[in-house]
C-alpha cells in the first residue's frame, strides 16, 4: 500500500520570510563567517560616507582659529537588487530523505522537521552559494549583482597589482606583492585582510610545509605540515581569509569595514513561500518561492589592494 504523501498546509510568508531569506543569504562562506560589513534593511539605497584629513593640517599651535584642514567628503551608494527564486520540487524526490529524519534514522539530525522546511532549506543552498559568488565575482549582467572584484576595478582609486597564475612554487612572492602595496596607514589594522581564493589558500599551504622550496617531501622530509582546517592563516602579520566566490588568483587586501554587504533582509522585498499543488491541480508538486535583496560596495579605493 503506498505511503501517504506529506501534505503542506501553511504558506510561509511575513515575519518567517526573514528568519529564511536570512539563513539563505547568511550561509555563504563569506558572509557566514563574518568577513565583510553587513548593513540589513537596506529597502532602497544606502548612503556610505567617506571621510578624509590630510595629515598637513596639523600646523604649530597659535592663539587664533585657522582651518587649516583639508577635509575631503564622498559618498558610494550601496543599492541591493531584487532577486527571486522560484522551484517546482516533486513530494516523491524528498518524502524518504524527509521520512528518515521524522523518524530518527538520518545522520543529519539538524534537519528540519516540517516537511515545508526541509524544502525550503534545500532551496537556500543554491540561494546562499549564489550570493557567495556574486559577492566578489559578480558581473552585474542579468541575474547576477555586480560584486567587489568589478567594483574594484573599475575604480582609479584601488591600487592595482599585476598578477599570475598561482602556484606553491610563487605564492610566497605574490603575497608578498599584495602586502607591499598594502597603504601604511592600513597595514597593522586590526579588520585588515588578504581575502584570497581557494587555489591561492591551497598553494600557500603546501608552500607553508615547504612543498614550493624544500623538494617533493617537504621540510626535513616530514610532508604535510601542521595546518588544517581550523586553523588561521596568516602571512607577513596580515589575515587570510578564503574567500569561496573569489575567482582563481584573484587577491584582495582590504579592512572588513571597508567592504559592505547590503540587503533588505526584513524588509518587505523579502519573501519565502512554500505552496503545495495537491488541492490545486492534484498533483504532488511543491512550489517554492524566494525573493530577497543583495548588493555589495566599497567605502575608500585608496586603501584597498586587487590583484588580478
């Protein structure tokens, strides 16, 4: 006799839209780990101001007021677009995964228990890993936002270094590089980080055991050193942090307060609805329906690094 299909009774929408638009956008590397700036409810646009002294205003002490200052304002607009997901998923694709976890027999017992939440979670996956590459690698053409990698480029202000194909063999010197061009006034700055892709973390590994100087056995022919996965890396003082979206042999030296995520995260351009199709047309189709808002910006070029 065959099994009932689950049925779906609720429509998610309004105060729980938030708390799932939020676990799909949050759980991207990049913004799950907290490596860049968050700015939520952004509804619109939001105004980033940057702020500079020139460090000459600073003269001998006298009894009169001079401005003596030379104060430069800008602004960079952070706007977030609208995007949406929308998926028609079969009950039959899910109702064993589901079934196993309602009763106890998944490893993966963090799985939601409402069948509308297994659903959705499996839609916030391909949500969060979209968000994560557009954060650095986005384009701005259709269905994507433009990310930091286009951003920087296209202002006068980055410091540009001119980059290679990374391997163990060079990536001690092209770090190094990317260090180098790092302003003093940033470098030592406790949110400053070499935001690296995954090729560029792989090959500072093997160059850390010695793979890249000491032969194909490493340092004193030990192998594989110490690092795994849990630990930090670092190089010259300065935080690596592995970057999922960046592209390969893409480097990016920056403060975490000076790059910005903004989205609308509880603001009514956020929506998550599940509908079930069975009392509609009788099928065991579910529709899943997802909108959300994202975008990124940067605050001063001057003091951001891009090898590319």
């Amino acid at each position: 006799m065959a099994q009932p299909q689950p049925t779906i009774t609720t429509t998610y929408a309004g105060e729980f839209a938030g708390e799932y638009i939020s676990a799909a956008l949050l759980s991207g590397n990049t913004l799950a780990n907290d490596l860049i700036t968050v700015k939520p409810n952004v509804k619109y646009k939001s105004v980033l101001k940057t702020f500079a002294t020139d460090t000459s205003s600073i003269v001998d002490a006298s009894c009169d007021f001079t401005d003596t200052a030379d104060i430069s304002l800008a602004e960079k607009i952070l706007e977030p677009s609208e995007f949406q997901q929308n998926m028609i998923l079969c009950k039959d694709q899910f109702q064993s995964d589901w079934e196993a976890v309602q009763m106890g027999f998944s490893a993966f017992d963090n799985l939601p228990p409402k069948f509308s939440d297994f659903l959705i979670a499996h839609a916030s996956q391909q949500v969060a890993q979209f968000v994560e590459n557009n954060i650095w690698s986005g384009a701005g053409t259709a269905n994507t936002f433009e990310g930091f990698t286009a951003k920087l480029t296209a202002d006068g202000d980055v410091n540009d270094v001119v980059g290679t194909t990374v391997n163990a063999g060079n990536v001690i010197t092209e770090l190094g590089k990317v260090v180098d061009a790092i302003p003093s006034a940033v470098y030592g700055k406790d949110d400053l980080f070499l935001y690296v892709p995954q090729n560029v973390a792989r090959a500072y590994v093997r160059a850390l055991g010695g793979f890249g100087t000491a032969g194909a056995n490493g340092v004193d022919n030990k192998g594989t050193l110490w690092y795994g996965m849990g630990n930090d890396l670092a190089f010259d003082g300065v935080k690596l942090a592995v970057a999922n979206g960046l592209a390969d042999d893409t480097i990016i030296a920056a403060q975490k307060s000076n790059l910005y995520f903004g989205t609308g995260l509880l603001s009514d351009h956020n929506e998550v609805r599940v509908l079930d199709m069975a009392e509609i047309d009788g099928s065991q189709q579910v529709r899943v329906v997802m909108r959300f808002t994202a975008g990124v910006q940067h605050g001063i070029g001057s003091d951001i690094v891009l090898y590319s």
